[in-house]
C-alpha cells in the first residue's frame, strides 16, 4: 500500500509526463529512494475529461520499477489508446489522471470467489486476452456474472467464453487512486 505522499508523488509524476511530452519530448527525470516506488509492480493509467475516458492503457508484467510502469502507461493512455485520437495539449488543463497499482494474478477456480467491485478480472484463451479494473464492474453495476461476460467480450471472446475449460480466469485487486483537476 502507498501513503499519500507516494500517491501524490505518482500522480504529480504522471502529469509532469504529460507536460513534458509536449515542452520537449522528453520524459523528466524522477529520484526516489522511496522502496514502495522502487518495486516491480503492474499498473494502469485512466486519463479522463469532463467525467468520461479519454485513454486507458495498462502493463501487466512488472517488468520496471513502479514510476517507470506509471510514466510509460500515462504516455502510452495519451497517444496509443486505439480508441481515442491522441491527447492535444489543450487538454491538459482539467484532465483527471487516474492510477490503478496491481496486486499480482491469482487464477480462480471457481467463481464464487470473486469478489466484485474489489477484485479485477484477467481472461486468456489461446491468444485472447481480456481485462477489466474492479473500479469497472462497480462503476457499472455488474453483478459476477455480468462481470465475467464484459470481461470475455473485452478479450474478443464470446460472452459465455468464461465457462469453456480451456479459458483461465485470473484475480486481482488495484489500489486506485487519482487526481481530478476538472474539479479542483
């Protein structure tokens, strides 16, 4: 779990990216001894304007130090969201920057043990891979079973695709936490 000193450090980071990104390309430098923003974890970044998504991108495999998977996440939610049109400058302003930090994949035996609105879903099968943060099923209200059906859809499956042997469905939870500047 991050204090919110470190929470506001990553938020004030994924901003500064943005911003950066448009001054000079460049991503900033960020020094922290700080052992939480040093681990190894997966995240995702939620950029949204106005209440609604503008980009959402995630990496599963903690594969970087923790500011780095926010840093690249925030730039790659901005311009390489399939479905948006990349972030203009003049958006910035009132952008609220979302961040959802991973606890490692638990795969599920049975369905029961989801738990909706506090743990995400990952589906794979064969090369189809879908996920959804818990914030989405509460957000919309599914109920478990509603929630498996979006996330198969997502993963490019049929709805009842979760129910087939061959699909593996794994759980986890997200500490999420942002910065709506519209509001502020």
């Amino acid at each position: 779990m991050l204090d919110d000193s470190d929470k506001a450090k990553l938020l004030n980071l994924a901003r500064r990216t943005l911003e950066n990104h448009f001054i000079s390309g460049s991503i900033p430098d960020f020094q922290t001894d700080c052992p939480e923003l040093l681990e190894r974890k997966g995240a995702f970044v939620s950029l949204h304007r106005g209440g609604d998504l503008r980009g959402c991108i995630g990496q599963l495999e903690p594969d970087r130090e923790l500011y780095k998977v926010v840093q690249h996440c925030t730039l790659s939610a901005a311009f390489s969201d399939p479905r948006f049109p990349p972030l203009q400058q003049k958006e910035i302003d009132g952008l609220d920057i979302e961040i959802s930090i991973l606890t490692p994949f638990r795969r599920m035996e049975r369905i029961e043990e989801i738990n909706v609105g506090k743990q995400g879903l990952y589906i794979v099968q064969s090369h189809f891979r879908g996920l959804l943060l818990p914030q989405v099923a509460e957000q919309y209200r599914w109920d478990r079973i509603a929630f498996l059906e979006q996330t198969c859809r997502k993963a490019g499956l049929n709805e009842s695709a979760w129910k087939d042997p061959e699909t593996i469905i794994y759980t986890f939870e997200a500490e999420v936490f942002s910065d709506p500047k519209s509001s502020a």
